[in-house]
C-alpha cells in the first residue's frame, strides 16, 4: 500500500500501484464501452481498440507522472521478468484472438460484445501495469548509467 499525502499524492510507491491505475481507467473505458456495443454504432474491433488506445495512453501518463512526483519500489528481478513476458505475450494472443472473433458471428450478441470489453481492458490494463514497470526499471537504469558518467 503507498503512503500518501493530504492530497493523494503518493510519496512512496511499489508496482502494484500501477496495476491500480490501469484497472481502474480500465473498469471506466469498458463502462463507456457499454452504450456504444449495446446500440452497436462503431464497429466492435474499434470500439475495443479505441478503448484500449486510451487505457493504454492513460497508464502511462499517470505511471510518468507517478515516477516524476515520488519514489516508486520497482524491484524487477528474474522472476519478475519471465512473468511479465509471459503476461505480455499471452495477452497480445488473446487480444489477436478478440479481435479476429469480433468480426464473426458471435459479435451479433450483445453479452459476448460486453464481456468481451471487460476482459479485453482488464488483459490491457495488466500489460500496460507490466509495460510500466518494465519501463520504469529501464529508466532507472539508464539514468543510473548517466549519472554515474556525469561524476
């Protein structure tokens, strides 16, 4: 859990927040999603991608702005690394996988288009979460080189 100030700006962070983050805009993309399937006004492929565009952009935003305004935990280890590739590469092929049923038949049904938002945004918000901390730990490396070539 991070420490906080009076104004929720975390003073001291781990990853797992930017897994909050992610699920959290996530949960709000697939919840705007929901009108926009229901009445079937945009194709369902980019109505997903759309949404995921925007989880994705957002994430980021707030994971540098979190990297920017405090210290963040992000111990990336062999373990962490086999996992997060594994989560990377499993999502991408289920997403392929969405995508290509969107445009078959079972995306006449309006249940299969909601649920396929859900879980859709939730396998973005966890690659975006993974793709935060594998970009966080770069960056802090890179900046550890530079600094240790500036002295």
């Amino acid at each position: 859990m991070p420490v906080v100030t009076d104004n929720q700006e975390p003073i001291l962070a781990d990853s797992s927040t930017y897994l909050w983050i992610s699920l959290r805009i996530g949960v709000l993309v697939a919840v705007a999603e929901v009108p926009i399937l229901f009445f079937n006004v945009i194709p369902v492929a980019h109505v997903f991608i759309g949404g995921w565009v925007l989880i994705l952009g957002y994430t980021f935003y707030r994971v540098w702005r979190l990297h920017t305004r405090s210290l963040v935990v992000n111990d990336v280890g062999l373990a962490k690394l086999i996992a997060g590739l594994f989560v990377l590469g499993l999502s991408i092929v289920l997403l392929y996988l969405g995508i290509n049923t969107s445009y078959g038949p079972a995306s006449d049904d309006i249940i299969w288009r909601i649920k396929g938002a859900f879980a859709g945004n939730g396998l973005v918000a966890l690659s975006a979460a993974t793709l935060g901390i594998f970009g966080g730990f770069v960056a802090e490396k890179v900046r550890t080189v530079f600094s240790s070539l500036k002295d």
